[in-house]
C-alpha cells in the first residue's frame, strides 16, 4: 500500500564518474555549512537578554499592597492549605490601633515565608487567595540562590514595593476572559497595566 | 657578534616556540566557535569577551583534575605516550620558514627555527614519528579499544604518508631542493606553487587530513565504535596533551601547506611595499618592517588553512575504514603517481618549449 508519494526506491547504481571524484559533493556541502557560519544565530543569551514569557507566566510570589499601601494579606492560611508542596508558612497578629494605615483587615500576617526550594510555582496559592493578596508574577523570575539562607523568602523580600509597584493587565480569571474576548473581536488592543486588583 | 646571532636565533627559536602552542591553544578556542556559527549558534562566549579565556579556563581544569593511571597499564609507556605526541608535534615547527631575514646591527638572521637543507625531509620524518604517541598510549593503556585505535592510526598513517610522500615529489621535481626556505623563495612573484600542482595539493592536503586524525579521517578516535579511542584511559592533563598535539599538528601542516603551495611569506606586489618601504624609512628598518609584513601574511594563510581544518570537520561525516583504505591506496596512491608523470614530462618537454617561445 502507498502512502504517500515520497518514498524512494532503493538503487544501488554504478554512481556516475562526477559522483566518484567525491569532491564537487564536498564543494557543496561546505558551501551550506559556510551559509550558516554567516547567519543570525538564534541563541538568546539568557541572563542578558529574557523573553517575554507571555502574561500566564508564574514566576515570584508578590504580597500585594492596596491603592493606599495597605498589606492585603489577613493570614487566614489557604494559600498554605493549597498549597501542594507545603512551602507556605505563616504568623497571624491582630492589628494593633494606629497601624490602620499599615494593614488592610483587622488580623494580618505577622511573618510570611515562602520556602523557595518547596516551591513549585503551580499557582495554587494565588487561586486560593480570597483577599487577593497573593500572585506569581509574570515578569519575574526567582534568582539563583547559592546558600542556605537565601532559600527562605520573608516578608521584606515577598511584600510589594510600593515606589515600583507590580503591573498586570488583568487580575482575575474573569477579567482576563473578558479581555480576550475583546482581542478576538479586535474592539480592544492596548490595555494600559494597573497594579491594583 | 657572535653572541648577537646565538642570542638572535635563541629568541627566534623561543618566539616560534611560544607562537606554536598559543595558536595551537586558540585553536581550541577557534574550533568551538566555528562549531557553533556553523551550527547557528554562540560558541563560548562566557569567559572573557567573546570567550577569549575559555583555553585557559579548560587548561586550569585540566591541570586540577585526578591524573589517573588505570592499575594494569604499563606505567611508563602510559606518561611516553602523550609526551611523545606532544614532543613530536612541536618539532615540526623548528624548520618552518615564517619570513624571510630580520637585519640587526649588521646581521642577517632567518626567521626560522633551523636552517636546515633538508627542511621538508625534516618534517616528514617528524611527522612520521608522530604516530609512536598514539601507538605507544594506545598499547601502554591496556585497553582492547585503546589498542584498536592505536593500531587504526598506525595503519592509517602509514597509509597516507606514502601518498603524500609521492605528491610532494612532484614538488621537489619542479623545486630540486629540499630546502623549505628556497622553495619559498622560488615561489617569489606570484610563482606559486598550487598553479602548477592542483592536482598534487588536493592529494597533499587530504593526506595531511589523515595525518593529522582530523574528521573525515579520524578514525582513531571514533567514539562511536571505539568509546575514545586510542585515548579512553587518559583523563587529566595527558589527555589535554593528546588533544593539544593534534591542534599543534593541524597548524604545523597548515603551516607546510601555505609554505609549499602558497608561496609562504610571499604576496602579490611585495617587491613594490619593500621598495616603498626601503626608500622611505632606510633600508635595515624598511627591510625589518617588510619581513614583517611577510610574517603576518603567512600567518594569514596558516590561520585560513587551520579554519579550512575546522570547516571541513563540521561539514563531513566519518568514513567507514575500508573506504579510507580504498581511497589511500586505490585512488590517491596512482593519482599521486600520475602527478609525478606528467610533472616530470612537463619538466622535460614543456619548460623548454615554453621557455624557448619566450625567448
């Protein structure tokens, strides 16, 4: 039965004198091999150069703030339930009088740790979220850690940064649907990114 | 004056010493990076700017690793090996013309290692040598694989030197001398060889490929029927040595084959720069700066050759043994006799025809 039309038949013909001298065969193949010497190479240099991974990329965990600064985070713990590979631990405190401009709810996470070595950035915690406080960030990645200590993220390294604040198009599953939708119809194209939720 | 010229050649000897192993060093460097535009990529470009470091990174590496001498090798033989190798791959380069002469305070000197009137006879039996390394660490390693690969490289060598040995004799018909700097200079003027030899360079140059155990012809060291080769049981520096012997050889016989068929340190319209050169600037400095300018462009044909070695490599597949057998003795073998033939018929019968229509 026949395929397709490709397929060839084997000869083992006297191969001509032209194919016997070797070297006009050999000419040609230096001169593709030379071609690719001279063309643009399609490295990207990894640390120098990064590719945009697209908007669904999950790459390090970010504590959100509110429009005012306030940390969202309540502890209320599911992002540690959810959580797969238990890298999610926390301390609850109860927000003190005064401290209203610091916290968002009335109880928050005193200490916040991701274990960066548990992690396995399936983004779970981010779902679980009720407060909207926590998310993977598309843009960036974790560093390299060479030590022990530079495992265990804190809270000063987790919580957003008010003065470089994290920017997303959409921040719901909703919102980002909806976007799409309006992609495909082409009523939308620029989305200007906000940082709040 | 007599301390001058000993002083002179002492330090020609050093320069074409230090010359030899820092080319050879960056053509580790230069065949990684060929390798990789020719497949679309970077090469190393990690260490240094655009990866300049990398042969000194990989000979610190070498130097620190476990120097292993597997426990039923014949010790001795197994350190001779690449020592042997390594040895013989830079005596090659003692005879090798790189310019004509350098004047200093009255004194002509060379730009060669040794004078010698039997340069390229020299080289052959080097060359010959050459292949006790791979033999001698082949056999010491106690290895089947080893073995066979020694002894693959022995045949192999043995091979291709009679056919490059006859190619050459075409050369020396036309030359009558061994010398390699008069073969040089008799190629003074665009008189280069390679025109009246084409059909003995292409022998010439496949054999020296064989010589060398580079792609298609290395055999020797065909991972993939002989794990390594003649060098599975080497590691650490020795192996480094191997390898470097091989880069060391491939610029040595790029180096013989721009001097016998390129016209070495010559280039068109030279005697024009040198009077230029001699009439502005005097004639020791002018001379100086003219054999310099040779220099430079011999180093340009040996480079060329050296990137031609590295061009072929990542363009042609290995051949099977007994096609490298057959093209040895059934092609290039009668090809290199029929050159010798008409060579010396042309010499006979053509030169004074030609020469008499001139005159």
């Amino acid at each position: 039965m026949q395929l397709t039309n490709r397929s060839k038949q084997v000869s083992n013909k006297e191969m001509t004198l032209m194919e016997r001298a070797y070297l006009p065969a050999i000419a040609t193949g230096m001169a593709i091999t030379l071609k690719h010497f001279f063309k643009k190479k399609v490295t990207i240099e990894y640390p120098e150069v990064k590719r945009y991974l697209g908007p669904v990329f999950r790459g390090r965990h970010i504590l959100k703030r509110d429009a005012e600064g306030r940390e969202r985070c309540t502890a209320c713990g599911l992002c540690a339930v959810a959580c797969p590979a238990e890298a999610i631990s926390m301390v609850a405190a109860e927000r003190q009088k005064g401290e209203e401009s610091l916290y968002r709810e009335e109880k928050y996470a005193a200490v916040y740790e991701v274990n960066m070595l548990r992690c396995i950035f399936c983004g779970l915690c981010e779902e679980a979220c009720p407060k909207q406080a926590v998310y993977l960030r598309h843009d960036e990645f974790i560093p390299v850690f060479n030590d022990r200590n530079q495992v265990i993220w804190g809270k000063d390294l987790l919580v957003e940064d008010m003065n470089n604040r994290y920017t997303r198009e959409a921040w719901t599953k909703e919102e980002a649907h909806l976007l799409d939708q309006k992609r495909a119809n082409g009523e939308a194209t620029n989305v200007v990114p906000r940082a709040i939720p | 004056m007599e301390l001058t010229e000993f002083v002179i050649k002492t330090l020609t000897i050093l320069v074409v010493f230090v010359l030899t192993l820092v080319i050879a060093m960056y053509s580790t460097w230069g065949e990684r990076k060929v390798a990789g535009f020719i497949q679309d990529r970077m090469g190393p470009n990690r260490a240094g700017p655009g990866g300049l470091l990398q042969p000194l990174a990989d000979a610190g590496k070498m130097f620190f690793k476990e120097d292993f001498i597997p426990a039923l090798a014949n010790k001795w033989l197994f350190i001779a090996g690449p020592s042997l190798a390594m040895l013989t791959a830079l005596l090659a380069s003692a005879v090798i013309p790189f310019g004509s002469t350098f004047r200093y305070d009255g004194v002509e000197v060379v730009l060669q290692g040794v004078e010698s009137n039997i340069g390229i006879l020299y080289v052959f039996g080097v060359v010959a040598l050459g292949v006790y390394g791979i033999m001698i660490g082949g056999w010491a390693s106690n290895n089947k694989f080893s073995l066979l690969g020694a002894i693959r490289a022995a045949s192999q060598n043995i091979s291709y030197e009679v056919a490059m040995g006859l190619s050459l004799i075409a050369i020396l018909m036309m030359s009558s001398s061994l010398s390699l700097g008069d073969i040089v200079a008799q190629q003074h003027g665009g008189n280069w060889n390679i025109f009246y030899q084409p059909l003995g360079f292409i022998i010439f140059l496949t054999c020296s490929f064989a010589e060398c155990n580079r792609v298609p012809f290395d055999l020797p060291e065909c991972e993939t029927e002989l794990v390594g080769g003649y060098h599975t049981e080497y590691g650490s520096m020795k192996l480094g040595f191997y390898l470097f012997a091989e880069y060391i050889n491939m610029f040595v016989s790029s180096a013989i084959i721009s001097t016998l068929y390129f016209g070495g340190y010559n280039y068109p319209g030279m005697d024009w720069v040198y009077n230029q050169l001699t009439a502005s600037l005097g004639t020791t400095t002018g001379h100086n700066i003219a054999t310099l300018i040779g220099t430079g462009v011999f180093f340009g044909k040996a480079l060329f050759f050296i990137f031609f070695y590295m061009w072929v490599r990542w363009t042609l597949p290995r051949f099977r043994y007994d096609q490298l057998m057959n093209l040895g003795w059934k092609k290039l073998i009668p090809l290199a006799i029929i050159n010798i033939i008409i060579t010396g018929a042309s010499v006979l019968f053509l030169k004074p025809f030609i020469t008499s229509l001139l005159n």
